[in-house]
C-alpha cells in the first residue's frame, strides 16, 4: 500500500488508524505479542486524556482557541475547515518565533501537515473535560456558527468548551510558547479533579515538582496515592516486567532463526544471540519472581474491563500462561521448549502468513531487535505534561 485514503469517520476510528501506523515507526517499541489492549487499557486509567502522540501540555488550550475561533467564520463548513487548518499552520512557525525548537507539531511539513494539532489532542479534550462537544472535528466545523461560547453559562447544552477556558493572549497565532500561564494551568488541573477525579494524573498534577523517575512506580510519591491507584500501577508495573521477558525470548528465538538461516543478512547473529541470552539472564535476576507469584490475574482482568479496549480471550490465556511457565521454579526462558512454543504460537496466530516464524522474507526483513522497550505506559509523554505544570512562574 502506498498510501492511505482519508475517511472522515469518528476520532475514535482516526487514531486507531493512526496508532497502528505509529507501531511501525519505531522497531523497538512494536506490539509485537498483541499486548496494545491491556497496555492501552491501563494507560488510560492511569493517565486519561493523553497518548503516545502528544508532545506539550499547552496544545490543550491551543487547539480549544482555534476552534473557538471558527464559531466566527461564516460560510460553509468547508471554509471553516480550511480557516482551522490555516490557523493549524500558522500556530508552527507562531510557536518557532516564540522561541520553541523542539516538540512543535509540524515543524518539519509545515503546509503539508497531515496530523493537525487537533488530531492530536481532540480525543484528549474530552477525556480530561476541556470539550464538551461530542462529535468530531468535522460535526464541529459544520455546526461552528450555532454553538455557543466558552463563557455561556455551564447548563448550556450547545456550549462546547469547559466553563473558565482561559482566553487566548492577544495575537498568539503570531508569537506563541508551550509555557503554560498559573490561569491555564489552574484550569487544566481543575478539569482533572471534575472530570478524571480518580486518576493517576490527577494525583501527579498535585505535586509542586515533576519528578524524573524512568517509570510511574518509580514515582517517590506513590506512598500518598489512593489504594485503587496503588493497585493500578502495582498491575501496571507486574505486566511490564512480565512481558518484557516475553519480548526478549522472542527476539532470542528469531536471532536463533536468522543464525541457522545462513543466508538472512543483517547483524551479526551469533552475537545478537548471545546479547539476547544475557539479558534474559538479568531479566530472570532482576524480576521479582515473589510478587509474580502472588499475583492475582483477575485484579489486571477488573481494571482491563472497566475501559472501552477489548482484551481477547486468546491474549488473556497468553499472558496467563506465560505468567505460570515463568513463576515455575527452575524456569530458564532460553532453554525451555514450552516457553519457546506459547512464543511461537502467539505471534504466529496474531500474524498468520506474515509470521517471523513462517515466513522467510519477513524474517529476512527484521533488523534484530523489535518490541523489546518494556511497557511504559506513555509515560514519557505524562512526565513531560507534568513538568509543563510544575514549572508555572
């Protein structure tokens, strides 16, 4: 495929498409064991409202004065679009004038932007309250003039933006920084405890200080969450280090595979090999084989099935039984025969004909290391909102 047409179906159907097309962007972090739903499904109840593609805090605030600012312009909805993707474009080389270098959405296309701001962060609006409009950026563009404004009183129902949005500084669309003001940044959190009441984030956006621990378990507050977001990211932690062994056998397994297969060029295998056979061992060291063993799937289970992501049976069963294979006693990952087939198995029925395992070309494809990140749960991406917030003058 060369190209993909653009259908306006809800955002929803949009950034699925587009996180799909993300997994193939960076080798080292692909679902390559059809792990995305329960990921996903955890991050979103840990960090609501964000995902991996996001890049500052304040393009929450931008992308809600853009299309405030629609409700003026007359016309079709059509000139409406183009008025909002102009204002999309002109919002890059305002944020490079106010001195930003770095995390500027469309810094590198400019006019030929395809993932506007509002693609972005649409979806994200609502989940942390700041749209109140529920339908896509097109039903909005399309209904622009009859909506009413952010200052509207809240039992409005045509108003489509949160009551107190901030306003937009004068001339911003000409000079603009991801510096959020004390007023944004009192309504961001402000949204967060109406509308995310029980989340991680709600919790973090509370702290005076960002903190730059690698992982949310790290986190040295974590003492003073609730006991629900105490088990949440508990969960989250346990399945990131259980899988991440599981991503390591994997990529060992396919080493081994290229190394047999004489002729598949790429690194040198028989040292990729052994790199992935190291750190099995370290992984196997590091793992904390006694909170796995008491580990109580049907806690991750609850929390899955309390979002909107639907986690298969076949993937609950995978997870399950590599949990029981890894919290066996003498269990050595790189020399056990079930473990190397529940590998095989699961990455040959989620990719049928395109398998590593069943496929030459595809495997002749692979560059040696592919989904072995461990799970992080966006969490690069909330630490980054977090400092946006902490460092308000």
């Amino acid at each position: 495929m060369s190209f993909l047409a653009w259908v306006d179906f809800d955002h929803a159907d949009r950034t699925r498409v587009r996180q799909i097309m993300d997994l193939f962007a960076e080798k080292d972090t692909r679902d390559e064991l059809g792990l995305g739903s329960i990921r996903d499904a955890l991050a979103d109840l840990m960090f609501p409202g964000t995902s991996t593609i996001q890049t500052r805090l304040r393009y929450m605030f931008f992308v809600p004065w853009i299309y405030d600012d629609m409700r003026k312009v007359k016309g079709s909805a059509q000139d409406r679009v183009a008025a909002a993707r102009k204002a999309e474009i002109r919002l890059i080389d305002a944020l490079i004038k106010g001195g930003e270098q770095n995390l500027v959405i469309g810094s590198e296309a400019r006019a030929g932007l395809k993932r506007l701001p509002s693609d972005v962060y649409w979806a994200g609006l609502a989940a942390v309250g700041i749209r109140r409009f529920e339908g896509s950026r097109g039903d909005y563009l399309a209904r622009a003039t009859s909506l009413g404004q952010a200052e509207d009183e809240d039992a409005n129902p045509a108003r489509p933006w949160a009551a107190g949005l901030p306003k937009a500084p004068d001339g911003w669309l000409e000079t603009i920084d991801f510096q959020l003001t004390s007023e944004e940044a009192s309504f961001f959190k402000d949204r967060l405890a109406v509308s995310c009441t029980d989340s991680v984030l709600t919790e973090l956006s509370r702290a005076a200080d960002a903190d730059d621990c690698r992982m949310v378990w790290e986190h040295p507050l974590q003492a003073g969450w609730s006991p629900r977001n105490k088990d949440l990211v508990r969960n989250a932690r346990l399945l990131s280090d259980l899988m991440h062994g599981a991503a390591l056998l994997y990529n060992l397994l396919l080493s081994q595979l290229a190394e047999a297969r004489q002729a598949v060029p790429g690194p040198d295998w028989e040292t990729k090999v052994q790199e992935y056979r190291n750190a099995l061992k370290a992984w196997r060291t590091e793992s904390n084989l006694a909170d796995l063993q008491a580990w109580n799937l049907s806690e991750l289970w609850d929390f899955s099935d309390s979002t909107t992501h639907r986690v298969t049976a076949q993937t609950r069963r995978f997870v399950t039984e590599w949990l029981q294979l890894v919290n066996e006693a003498a269990f050595d990952p790189a020399e056990n025969p079930a473990a190397h087939q529940i590998i095989e198995t699961r990455e040959t029925r989620l990719k049928g004909g395109k398998s590593r395992f069943r496929n030459p070309a595809a495997l002749v494809r692979w560059q040696g290391a592919s989904g072995i990140g461990r799970l992080n749960y966006r969490w690069p991406i909330v630490a980054r909102h977090l400092k946006d917030l902490a460092s308000v003058d």
